[in-house]
C-alpha cells in the first residue's frame, strides 16, 4: 500500500501515505483563482525530544479508522463558524472571544473555504522528513489561519496515527505523535499546548451566543 485517500462531497482531501511528502507540490494541488490565501503547515521530524537523540522513527496507523476520521475531520471544518473579521486578534494576543457573523437564521455563519488537503507520512520519517503537510485555501485570508491550525490541533489529537521513536542510546518509544518516554512532550507537558485554543470552535449549527475561536500567537 503506496497510499490511501478519502476524499469528502466537498472535494476536500486526506492522504495518508509512505511516499516522500513534497509540501510544493501539495500546496500547488489546492490554489485556485476562486482563493484570495493559501495557508499550509509543514511538521518536520526532529533530532531531539525530551532530551534524548532521536535516531528515526516510524508512524504507523489503523488505516480504515484513520481514513473515516480524517474525512469526518474536514467535514466538521466546513461547519466551522466563521472568524470575526472586525478584530485582528492574531496582532494584541486578546483571548476574548468576539461574537461570531450570523446567518439569516441567527445561527453562526459558516466558514468560507474553497478547498483543504491532509497528507500524512506513514513509514520511515528520519530528521528533516516532512511528516504531516496541511494547505487551506479561503477567499480570504483570516479564514485560511483559522481553518488550517484547527485543522492541525484536531489531527493531532484526534488521528489514529503512532509513532515509534528510536534514541541513540538504543532505547526506544511507541505511542502518540507529541507523546514521549516522560509523557506529553513540548508545550504540551508544560499545561500549553492547546494554548492557542482557548475556546473550543464548535459548528456553526450552535447557538449564536456560542463564543467564536480567537487565535492567538504563541511566543
């Protein structure tokens, strides 16, 4: 199995596979004239992780249940209420949520995306590897940083997809990306990782009063 892929009615995209990952190339895949932004995330393989070399490592994956999650993962980010486009709470780091534009109806307007792509490596995944490439292209750009770090926070939590770590010292790790031989690793052991989160963005089916995803750049 080279790869698989799940595509949503929506022409939405979620590979997973053991081909070399080319982030260009998937980028290219989603640019249309219909899309004023492109914004894609690249995650790399490091060398080190809670202090120990890391050699290489594998991901690994339940490929049937994997597929049905990630097709689920970009259904739900078409329901996505859409951002409040009056503030920029990436620029003063404001963690107060702004009511979200509303539809006729006085629900939550849904976002705007024009098209997304989810690749994910399986496989070998030495340092420098590009493991997990993530493009949204949006009429317009707020759209596309909102769309594109949601996407990236639920694939990590959500994804059946593992990793098994190899150190140097001949030791070695399996279990879930961020995850190492003392826990939670990065921001994640430190209480932060979900830092950029503070409200959870929920579909735009909830109630107008439900408080909108406020960005927010970490330091």
């Amino acid at each position: 199995m080279a790869s698989v892929t799940t595509t949503t009615a929506n022409g939405d995209v979620g590979v997973l596979t053991y081909a070399l990952l080319d982030p260009a190339a998937i980028e290219a895949s989603v640019r249309s004239s219909k899309a004023g932004a492109v914004v894609s995330f690249v995650g790399y393989t490091r060398d080190e992780f809670q202090g120990k070399r890391v050699t290489h490592l594998d991901y690994e994956s339940y490929t049937p249940l994997a597929l049905k999650t990630l097709n689920s993962i970009l259904v739900e980010a078409r329901n996505l209420p859409a951002p409040d486009l009056t503030a920029h709470h990436c620029f003063d780091h404001s963690h107060i949520p702004a009511p979200p534009p509303l539809a006729p109806d006085g629900t939550a307007a849904p976002i705007e995306i024009t098209s997304m792509i989810v690749y994910h490596l399986l496989g070998p995944s030495p340092p420098l590897t590009p493991s997990l490439v993530i493009c949204v292209a949006t009429p317009h750009r707020k759209e596309a940083f909102v769309v594109c770090e949601w996407l990236l926070e639920t694939v990590k939590e959500r994804l059946q997809v593992w990793k098994r770590e190899w150190y140097d010292d001949g030791t070695q790790f399996t279990g879930k990306d961020g995850e190492g031989v003392e826990g939670p690793g990065g921001r994640a052991k430190k209480g932060v990782w979900k830092e950029n989160f503070p409200v959870p963005l929920q579909p735009s089916s909830t109630s107008a009063s439900t408080p909108s995803f406020v960005p927010k750049i970490l330091s």
